[in-house]
C-alpha cells in the first residue's frame, strides 16, 4: 500500500471527528444565538481532548506498525492491551473530570448565567462520552497500524450520521424534547 492510501482515510476520519463539534453548534444556532455561543465556547475544551485521544492512538498506530514490520506479533498483542488499558483509564478519568466540573470549566471560559447554563450541559453530555472517544481512537490506531484506514474512516462517518439524526430528531424537531 502506498502512503497515499492509507492517509487520505486517516484524514478524513479526523476531519469527521472534528466536524461533529461544528455540525452541533449549528443545530443549537437554529434554536438559540446564546447556545450555539455557549456551545462553541465550551466545544474548545472538548476539541482538545479530542486531538489528545488522536495523538494518543496515532502515536500507538505507528509503535505498532513498526512491531508488525518487524514480525513482532507477541509484542504488539502486549501492546495493544497497554494501549487499551491507557485509553480505558484515561477515558475514565477525563469523562468523570469533564462531567463533575462542567460548570467550573464553563465558568473559567468566562460564560454566566444561561451560557453557563447551556456550556455546562453540553460538557456534560460530551464530556461524560469521552471514554468512546477514547477507545475510538485507540481502535483507530490499531486499524491504521494494520493498513484498515477505510474502516476507521467508515466509523467516523457512521458516527456523523448518528449525531446528525439525533440531533435532527432530539433538537431539531419540533416535537423533540430540544
């Protein structure tokens, strides 16, 4: 395979991971100026931890590819379960982290009253699902390690297209809960 066929998949699985931050600020900007506000204020908190879990299982895609060149298969197998345990953990920790101190990062983004109110939601909600992040990237990592870029681009998309339908059917709707 040429580098050419299994980075332009890596690419746009990022740019969907990315994109999904911006298509929820444009669905809140359809119901409130102060929610798409608040929402992109605080999605600057979870756009970073996004590229941290990115790093992360980019940064394990190429140890274990250099252990699959090298024929050392028991050692990647060890590797892929530090990796997940890592991932697992520190999904963990970042989710609890996002989902109990929401309101305080909120407010240290300078956001008051309602914008607080709706940044603080909105940390939660994602910030509470950083552990499927996380494990998304690791499993990322490890299907670019084994030359399966298209298939962690196909997930991404797919989880585009869930975001897209929920948000048309819980925010959107008129007779969703919004």
């Amino acid at each position: 395979m040429g580098v050419l066929s299994l980075s332009w998949p890596i690419f746009f699985q990022l740019a969907f991971t990315y994109c999904m931050g911006l298509i929820d600020i444009w669905a809140l900007g359809m119901i409130s100026d102060a929610a798409a506000g608040s929402v992109g204020s605080v999605n600057t908190v979870t756009t970073f931890v996004l590229m941290m879990f990115s790093f992360m299982g980019q940064g394990g895609s190429l140890v274990y590819a250099r252990m699959l060149g090298r024929g050392e298969i028991k050692k990647v197998q060890e590797c892929y379960f530090v990796a997940l345990v890592l991932h697992v953990l520190l999904g963990v920790v970042v989710s609890a982290a996002l989902f109990l101190w929401a309101e305080d990062v909120a407010g240290l983004l300078g956001l008051e009253g309602q914008h607080l109110a709706y940044g603080t939601s909105f940390l939660r909600i994602v910030g509470g699902s950083c552990l499927i992040h996380s494990l998304g990237a690791m499993l990322g990592g490890v299907m670019a390690a084994n030359g399966r870029t298209r298939a962690a681009m196909f997930a991404a998309m797919f989880t585009n297209v869930v975001n897209i339908v929920l948000i048309g059917v819980l925010v959107l709707l008129p007779a969703g809960p919004q």
